[in-house]
C-alpha cells in the first residue's frame, strides 16, 4: 500500500505555477491573451511540461526569475498547440544569452561572448537565437523579452527557433515537419512553389521591398521558420501573399491568436 501511495504523490506532481503566475503572464503577454480559452488551457498544460523537461540555461550572468521562465516556456509552446509535446523530443535545454552571440560562420557551436568593444572578427557572426539539430536552442533575452511584450508583425524569436526544432524532427531540416503522407507531398508542393517564388523575385531586384522578411529566401527551412513567425504575427499579411503556405500553418499550429499589433 505504501508502495502504491508513493506512485499516486508521483504521478499528482506539485503544479509549477499557480493561477495567479499564469494570470499576470497573459496580462503582460499580447500572443498568450489572444489565444481562445480552450488553447490557452492546452498551452499552460505544455508550458509546465516544457518547464519539467528543458532546462533554461541563463548565460554571460543573466538572472532569470520564475515568471521570465514561464514567459519563455509559454511562448515557446505556442508552435505546439496542435502538434503536443512531442515537439519536445530530442533536446533539453535552452541557453539564454542577455544579447545576441556570436558564432562561428556556417557552424554550430558553443557560443563565443562578445568582446567589450563589441569587435567584429572575421569569420564570425552576431545572432539572436539558433537551434542546433541535436542539441540546444539558444536565445538572446534582450531579443526575446521584447518580442514577447511588445510584438511587431512578422518577429516572434522563439517561435522562429521552434519551427526549426519541429522540422528536424523527421532527421532533416529541410522546410518539412513530421506529416502524414499524403499531407507532407502537398505541403513540399505549396512551400517549394512559394519559396521558389520568393528567390525569384529578389533575384530579379535584390532590394525590392517583399511581402514577408527576405531572410526567407535563405533556405526551404528558413522559409518555413520565417513563415512561422507570420503566422502568429502577422496572418493577414500572409494570408494574402501565400495563401497555400498560411492553410497549411493554419491546419499544422491552429487558427493564429487574434490580437493588433503596431
């Protein structure tokens, strides 16, 4: 009997924040306060799971308090409304960095502290977050504190990260997430075709003035990432410019927040 109270007090865990936390998060949280009621509730169940299983790794001795944690793993977990937990799989820790990196071009690694001067060595480059494919995600708080309090159409950091960590986990960071079959072809279709159109047009005029953040053209998983970001942004915007591109987000991360932004 003992035994089995044991496995009872495990499985009924200690909630990590209470109602009063979660309540000051919304009201400070533009994204989380225009979710419905029934996604919010399914996010504050995926933001205690990710709280339980990442670890949030401040760096460069940056403090970061129980509602800074909870900010992040809520934001973070928007990508997941749909897709559950299991977009937590294969990773666990996030490195939280006061500013943006700096990084070795064309590699990922350990990231190098700025200098006092803030000099700029050659072969390096500063960023603002990136994921490593087996490894952690890592932010700038500066970056992501902002974005959450204040979001502009078209930038939400983590949410940009998260796409990556979805779409690797089928092994290849290619654009594409897990999807059924017959799902995957017709998103391949839609994306490829939108990102084709994308590079096209900024080949014609490197400066022109796109629809969505040219950092897109990049690559099929920047694309994607970029993508993201609009949708829970900006959807109108996307809406418009790639319709095929926005039902699939739609149908993969649940209808966007309703909010204003500037």
């Amino acid at each position: 009997m003992a035994a089995w109270r044991g496995w009872r007090r495990w499985w009924r865990r200690e909630p990590l924040f209470g109602e009063a936390e979660w309540s000051t998060l919304l009201a400070r949280s533009p994204l989380l306060a225009g979710l419905g009621d029934p996604d919010r509730e399914r996010l504050r169940e995926l933001s205690a799971e990710f709280l339980r299983r990442q670890t949030i790794t401040p760096a460069q001795g940056l403090r970061l308090d129980a509602g800074d944690r909870l900010a992040l793993a809520a934001h973070a977990c928007l990508p997941l409304l749909r897709f559950g937990a299991e977009g937590l799989r294969g990773w666990s820790q996030v490195i939280v960095h006061p500013g943006a990196f700096r990084v070795e071009q064309g590699r990922h690694g350990a990231p190098h502290e700025m200098d006092t001067l803030e000099v700029v060595h050659e072969g390096f480059e500063d960023r603002e977050g990136e994921s490593w494919e087996h490894g952690p995600m890592v932010l700038s708080w500066a970056d992501l504190h902002t974005e959450m309090t204040e979001p502009e159409p078209g930038r939400q950091l983590v949410i940009h990260e998260m796409a990556h960590k979805l779409d690797a986990l089928d092994g290849l960071m290619d654009g594409t997430p897990p999807l059924p079959r017959d799902w995957q072809r017709q998103w391949a279709l839609d994306f490829g075709a939108a990102f084709a159109a994308l590079q096209d047009e900024l080949d014609a005029d490197p400066e022109a003035e796109t629809a969505i953040d040219p950092y897109a053209a990049e690559a099929p998983e920047e694309f994607f990432a970029v993508c993201s970001e609009y949708h829970f942004t900006a959807p109108e915007l996307l809406r418009a410019s790639y319709p095929a591109v926005a039902a699939h987000l739609e149908r993969f991360y649940g209808a966007p927040p309703t909010l204003s932004l500037r």
